[in-house]
C-alpha cells in the first residue's frame, strides 16, 4: 500500500473502520464467521442477550458498510457475512496488533 491512495479509498476504508468500532458489532461479525451458515437476527439477539431492534441497527449498520448482507427467508431476517475469510482474518490481525509481545 502507499500514500498516494485516492480520498475515496480513504473514505471508503474509514467507513468501515467506523462500522467496526462498536464491540457489539464486532461480536455479531466474529459470531456469524464462527458459524458455517447463516443466523436469524433473533438468534443472534438471542444469543447476545441483546435487544432484536438494537441488534437489527447494528445489522444495519454492518450492512451499509458492505459487511454483511441480509436476506428475507418468510418473515425472519437471515444475516451472512459478505467475506466472511476476510473478516476473521481481520478479526485476527486486530488481535495481534492488540496483544502484548512475549
């Protein structure tokens, strides 16, 4: 990467960054790569112990950053992330950048 990227990359990258920075959407994203299908949003408020509309903005929000997708199925709401290999080794790369060396 170098330091010629374009402002709409930048702002691009900052968007998502933003989508991240809510430990309750980080746990929703984490949860739903864990997994080898896709959650209902009730499972995953169920889960979370957490209210199904605040989960439902957190969806949201993971969804206008590109994220996640969100699928219809009868009246439930089915979540997927949208690379869900990238995001775990995202996910991952955060975790080594946080630990403390040995």
């Amino acid at each position: 990467m170098t330091a010629s990227l374009k402002d709409e990359t930048l702002q691009s990258y900052a968007e998502r960054l933003k989508a991240l920075g809510s430990p309750v959407r980080l746990r929703i994203l984490l949860m739903l790569t864990e997994t080898k299908r896709p959650l209902h949003i009730k499972a995953v408020a169920e889960r979370l112990g957490i209210d199904y509309a605040a989960v439902y903005r957190h969806v949201e929000t993971l969804k206008r950053a590109g994220l996640l997708e969100i699928y219809e199925v009868g009246r439930s709401r089915v979540l997927t992330p949208t690379r869900p290999d990238s995001i775990k080794a995202f996910l991952e790369l955060l975790n080594s950048l946080v630990e403390k060396p040995t």
